[in-house]
C-alpha cells in the first residue's frame, strides 16, 4: 500500500471513529431538526472543508521542523486528543441533544439555514479531536492532499448519518464506547510519536 493510501484510508477511519460519537454528529442532528436537510448538509460540508484545510496547512508546516520536534508537537497533539477523548468518553453527562431537537424544522431560506450551519459547525470543530488528529497525521505521513481527503470524507460522512438518519443514529451507537476506543488509539499514537521523539 502507497503512503499516500495508508494516508487516507488511516485518515478516514481515525477521524471517523472520533467524529461518530462526537459533537459534530450531534451539533448535525439538531441542525437538521431545525432547518432543511439539504441547506444543512451544504453548510456543514462547507465548514469542514475550511477546517480540512486549516489543519493540513497547520501539519504540514510542522513537516518544516526538524525530525525530533515534529513527533514532540505529534505527540502534544494526540495526547491532547486522547485527553479530550477519554474525558468525554468516561463523562456519564448527558448532551442534551434531545431537549435540542424537539422543534420541527423551520421555513428558511437555503442561504440562512446553509450559513447558520456553517457556523455552528465552524466554530465546534476548532480545536476539535479530529483537527488535532488531520494536523497529526499530515505531519505524520508527510502527505497533505491524502489526509485533507480522509478526513473531510469522513466528516462528511458523518454529516450525512446525520442528517439523513435524524435521531435514530444516536439509539443505535453507544458514542462513550467508540470515545474511550478512540480515546485509547489517540493515547497509543501519542506514545509512538513520544518515542520517535526521544534521540536514541
């Protein structure tokens, strides 16, 4: 397998499994009961695209630095992820998310329900589990474009659950769950990067 495949396919599967139980999937969910699919489904895709960018442009700028200081900022980045993973994964408070969505959808223009799901998305995803891992995985494998596409068709993967399958998604996952496993794959990343950055 290519790097650039191994890239991509670790990209997507990563950012998936982060994204799934996470408040994207959620922040989706709500917009979705608010506003049309479509206007929804366009904002968030949108957003992420932005963000895509944002993170591989922020990893690739850590490929400039010397060997050891880039797995030293990895490691940084994925054991912040673990943190944020496990914290959330092991929180037993509720989100809210179905006090959120009770409201029907509201008559909106596609350009207003479009933009107020940009935002919202645009705004949740900064320093989220999965820019931190696009950022580390691009500085990782040295391969921007691969990562920028798993990622943004991972996030928009999980958009697209969201939207179209409403709330019956979150019935039929147990997001702590997949939290604590991604949380456990961040942490072990993080000690794989420590050790690159250790001059033996």
């Amino acid at each position: 397998m290519s790097t650039a495949l191994l890239a991509l396919v670790s990209t997507f599967a990563l950012v998936l499994a982060v994204e799934l139980p996470d408040k994207t999937l959620v922040a989706t969910l709500v917009l979705t009961t608010r506003f049309r699919a479509w206007p929804v489904f366009a904002g968030v895709s949108a957003a992420f695209a932005v963000q895509c960018v944002i993170a591989v442009l922020f990893g690739h700028v850590l490929t400039l630095l010397p060997g050891n200081l880039v797995a030293g900022v990895v490691a940084v980045l994925f054991g912040l992820g673990a943190f944020m993973l496990l914290r959330e994964g092991f929180s037993s408070k509720p989100d809210g998310a179905e006090d959120a969505a009770r409201s029907g959808p509201r008559a909106t223009t596609f350009l207003r329900s479009a933009m107020t799901s940009f935002g919202v998305l645009f705004a949740a995803e900064w320093g989220d589990a999965s820019q931190l891992a696009t950022a580390g995985l691009t500085a990782r494998y040295g391969q921007p474009v691969a990562v920028a596409v798993g990622a943004f068709a991972a996030l928009v993967g999980v958009a697209g659950l969201a939207v179209f399958l409403g709330r019956k998604i979150r019935s039929r996952i147990r997001p702590q769950l997949i939290q604590r496993i991604a949380g456990f794959v961040f942490a072990a990343l993080a000690a794989v990067a420590v050790w690159q950055a250790i001059p033996w």
